[in-house]
C-alpha cells in the first residue's frame, strides 16, 4: 500500500490551523519560517513548496546521469547492480510525481518548533478517541518521516483497522536533525544524547505529561537515551531494533573472530547476521562516521545518493531491488523514490550523515536502560534479537515477540503488523 493511497482524509487537517506562520521549503531546502507568537518556543504551522526549479534540475540530472560498467559477477558481492539502478533511474525519471507526496504531507499537521537553538520538524496527529496514549516515534538513516506515513491511520483511527478505541494513540513523528525538514546543525554536539533531550522538551511544549517513545535505527538510539535521562512523563519505550550483544559477541564480532561457544539455535542466527554485517556491511556507517563531509557525490547526483542509500543493509537492498524488478513487496516503487527525494530535495545527505559522526554510543550494546520496554524482533533486521539475549539487556522487558516477517523499516514494509505490535507492546502502559 502507497501511503499516498491513505489517511487521505488528513489532507483537510492543517487547513484549519492556516492562522498564524508557515513554514516553507525554498530551492536551497532550508527551513523559513515567521513567528506570530515572537518566542522562539512557538509551535509553527509548516507546510512543504519545493520550487518548480528544483525538479526541473533534478529531472535534467536524472537523465544526464553517467552509467558505470555493469559489475563482474551475477550477484550483489560488489554493491547495488546496475540493472536495479537504472530500473530506478527509468521510473524516478518517467513516473515519478513528487508534488503526489508533497501533497500528501501538506494534508498531514506538520509543524515546527526552535529547541536548543535548531528547528525541528515533526508531524502531530492526534486521536479522536479519548484517553488515546501519546508516543513519539523517531526514523533512522536511510529513513524519514516517510518510514512513518502507513502507521499513522491504524494507530490513531484503531477503529478503522481492526482495533479498538482503547488501543488509540497520538502520534508526534519528529524529523531529526539534519535529516529532512528539519534544520541542519550548524555546529558539531547534536548527537542522540542531545536528540533525546530536545524530544523530551518537544513533548512538553506539547502539553504531554505521560507518553511512550519508539524508535529503530538511530530512532532506537535515541529513545533509548530518553528513557536513561527519564524525562518527565516518559513511562516506556518500544524498539524494533534493540540493542542487546553480550559483550562476548561483540567482542568476537570486532576481532573477526569466531561465534562463542554455547549458543543457541537463535542466538546462532543472529550471530550470522551479525558476522556478515561486520564483514560485509559496515562499510557505509564507518565512511560517514569518519568523513561524511567527502560525500560530496551524494549531494551531486541523485542517482549516486539512492544507490548510497540503498545499500544499508542486505536484505532491505533484496527487497527493494525485487520491487524493481517487477515484485510485490511491503514497499513500492513510489514508497522508495519518496523516501529518496525527500533526502534530493532538502539537500540532506550530508547533513544527515554527520551523526554517524556524532555519536561515540556503541550501537549495539546495552545500555542498561531503567524504564519498561518492549521489542519486536524481525527475522531480516540486520540481526533479529533473540530473547534470551533482550531479557538480559533490559532489566524491565514488558514485552517481547519475534515476528515472521519484516525487516529494518518494519514500520513502513508491515505497517499494519508493526501496529499490531505497539499496541500489544504498550497495552499495561495504558493504566498504569
């Protein structure tokens, strides 16, 4: 499902709000904005306009793009091939519509707000059913607030998909920074640390006193340096990547050694995710986490930026190079160019890739954090938590399910299962 064929319905939502300042994207995809409240704590209206200009550049780029040769052998061993790129490059190029999806977020509430001195983006969307939990769910790299789009109808509208009116959330889905709408750092210090402080203060300026966070990817990091500062009001965290390596495997992992002995049948197969993450998919984390200001090619070519993109992780790159092929899968074709341009059009790969040099937190590692968690584990994550390991990593696991199917963009490939999910994994939070 194209999350531009539902909730079309909220397109009439930030209407209502025109009053007072709006925020537009303007060709360099900065961040403009006039206050009607003159306190850099105000909550503005946003509303996104790339300029005709701006696509017209794009499509010229995508047609002058410069093939390399196609790679020597019949498998992935040597990066994304060349046919699943240029089958990209023919749709981004002849079928795409951006203004589809531009106007599909300019029916969402979109808004931004000035903390610690950036502005941040973030989409609000409350239930109509009373008593609805609030949670703030946070993207990762190479993902969006696009990531997000698909769970936002099952889970504030529960009725409408095979819920109830108690299993209602809010949702308050924040772009992070450098990364999309919001606004790019211009000096170095916005690591997760500082991200979960920010989200913290975001959730009060929106008048929320008990609310859930959940996060994968650099959203995992981040809500879980939420729930270790416990800000007021937080009172769980749900992720679907957790991070849970004993510190054995990790260990092993970094030495290139082999798997400790001992292990389980489970805790064996996440081993072997592991192991070929290490040594075959790191590559793109340890570029921008030394140099990301060298990426200067992705900011250059749209089609150089979605095939740095697409190659984070095995088997999302499976699954993607299977829709362009011809497949059905979890994702669409549009699904995967929204996300994409969404990155062209804010000029954010570099930006975005800064915070893998941010961060000095160990990824992997547990954290120890001290508030009731919850993790969904999915089999094509770039490893798929066993239980015993998560039971050990949180000391107050809630709740824990390893699904059959989904992998690093749950949210986004199974949106209705990944509700499902949230809503068993909060469901004690509710009334306690």
């Amino acid at each position: 499902m194209s999350p531009m064929s539902s909730m079309s319905t909220r397109r009439e939502v930030l209407a209502a709000s025109a009053a007072g300042a709006i925020a537009m994207i303007t060709s360099a995809g900065f961040a403009e904005s006039v206050s009607t409240s003159g306190t850099s704590a105000a909550i503005r209206p946003f509303q996104i306009h790339v300029a005709d200009a701006d696509l017209v550049d794009l499509k010229q780029r995508l047609k002058a793009v410069r093939w390399p040769e196609r790679e020597t052998v019949n498998d992935t061993t040597q990066g994304v091939r060349l046919a699943t790129m240029q089958a990209l490059a023919h749709y981004w190029e002849t079928e795409y519509d951006w203004r589809k999806c531009e106007a599909y977020l300019n029916g969402l509430p979109q808004f931004v707000t000035e903390i610690d001195g950036l502005d941040i983006h973030f989409i609000h969307v409350r239930s109509k059913h009373a008593n609805a939990l609030p949670a703030i769910v946070t993207h990762g790299w190479p993902g969006s607030i696009i990531e997000q789009l698909k769970i936002i109808g099952p889970l504030t509208d529960p009725t409408a998909h095979g819920g109830s009116a108690a299993d209602a959330f809010d949702l308050v889905i924040p772009s992070l920074p450098g990364h999309g709408f919001s606004g790019k750092p211009t000096a170095p210090g916005w690591d997760p640390i500082r991200i979960a402080r920010a989200w913290g203060e975001l959730m009060v300026r929106l008048g929320y006193t008990r609310y859930v966070a959940q996060g994968g990817d650099w959203g995992n990091a981040v809500t879980e340096q939420m729930a270790l500062q416990t800000p007021p009001g937080l009172v769980g965290i749900h992720t679907n990547m957790p991070a849970t390596l004993p510190d054995e495997v990790s260990s092993a992992l970094a030495a290139g050694g082999p798997a400790p002995s001992g292990l389980s049948t489970d805790e064996r197969y996440a081993w072997d995710q592991l192991d070929f993450f290490w040594k075959h998919g790191l590559a793109y984390a340890q570029e921008m986490a030394n140099r990301p200001q060298t990426l200067y090619a992705l900011a250059d070519s749209p089609i150089g930026l979605a095939a740095w993109m697409l190659d984070h992780d095995a088997r999302s790159y499976d699954l993607i190079a299977r829709v362009f092929d011809g497949k059905s899968e979890g994702l669409s074709k549009e699904d995967v160019v929204d996300n994409i341009a969404l990155y062209w059009l804010t000029n954010t790969a570099v930006s975005s890739a800064r915070l893998y040099w941010e961060s000095k937190l160990a990824f992997f590692a547990p954290k120890g954090v001290p508030l009731p968690t919850a993790v969904s584990a999915f089999p094509d994550e770039i490893y798929t938590a066993p239980r015993s390991w998560t039971e050990k990593a949180y000391p107050k696991l809630i709740y824990y399910n390893r699904l059959p199917k989904g992998g690093h963009f749950a949210a986004w490939e199974q949106p209705q299962v990944f509700a499902n999910e949230l809503r068993a994994a909060f469901g004690s939070l509710r009334s306690a």
